[in-house]
C-alpha cells in the first residue's frame, strides 16, 4: 500500500510541476510565492524553471525508487513547509483575501478565519503529498 501511496504523490507532484512551468507563459499575470515572498511577473521566471524541474526530477525519482528520491523528497517537502510557514508569517494580512476566495462572507473577521482555515487545509494536503511519502521511503530503506 505505501508503493502505491509513494506512486500517486510521484504523479501529484509531477503534475504540479506542471504548473511552476505554465507561469512562463503567463507574462505578467505568472504569480509565485518562493521563500514566503509573494513573486509576480518577470520575477517569477526563475524560481518557476528551478522549482518545476526540482519537482519533475524528484517524481521522476520516486516514481523509479532511485536512491536520491528519499533526499530529494525530504528536501522538497521541507521548502513546502518552510515557504508556507514564511508565507503565513509574512503575510498574514493575506489570509482576508484567500479567505475571499474560499467564502461569500463580507465580514473581514470571518474572512480571515476562512483564509486560515484554508492555509492549514492547504498545508495537510502539501505534507500529506510530500512529507508522508518521504517518511515512506525513509521507512523502506535498506538497513
């Protein structure tokens, strides 16, 4: 069952590599947040080709048990928590707008409490795709 588990976060996380590749056609609209900063526009460009292809080599890793998928993996899911730890921190004004999003309130309270409530859904999907699968193959290695 983890072979399988490992198998679907390979392809999750290929796929969303997908998208960090899409921002380069996306111009000014291309929007990123990397190290907890929000990047928009041409700055995106970089951290965009870096992460995705960071992304694709350590599915393409896990999904062929090659050796360095455990430390690709824990690397990876160590900046997704780190990036939205940082984002969170920085930027905490930013959850009234992601709770707007996610709810038809008006009420900046209410909003706020939607936005955190989906960051940490956001954030147990995140680990759960990366973190987990890391503890996986950390647990399948050779002795």
């Amino acid at each position: 069952m983890a072979r399988l588990y490992i198998g679907f976060c390979a392809v999750l996380i290929g796929l969303r590599s997908l998208t960090n590749f899409a921002k380069l056609f996306q111009g000014d609209d291309a929007l990123m947040v990397f190290g907890g900063q929000i990047l928009r526009g041409g700055s995106v460009v970089v951290p965009a080709i870096i992460v995705g292809a960071f992304m694709l080599a350590t599915a393409v890793a896990m999904l062929a048990r090659a050796r360095p998928a455990l430390p690709m993996l824990t690397a990876y899911a160590a900046y997704v928590a780190f990036n939205m730890l940082l984002w969170s921190a920085l930027h905490g004004d930013e959850f009234v707008r992601v709770g707007g999003m996610l709810s038809s309130a008006t009420d900046p309270d209410r909003l706020w409490w939607a936005g955190v409530g989906g960051m940490i859904a956001y954030a147990t999907v995140a680990l759960a795709t990366t973190a987990l699968p890391a503890w996986l193959l950390y647990r399948e290695r050779p002795s």
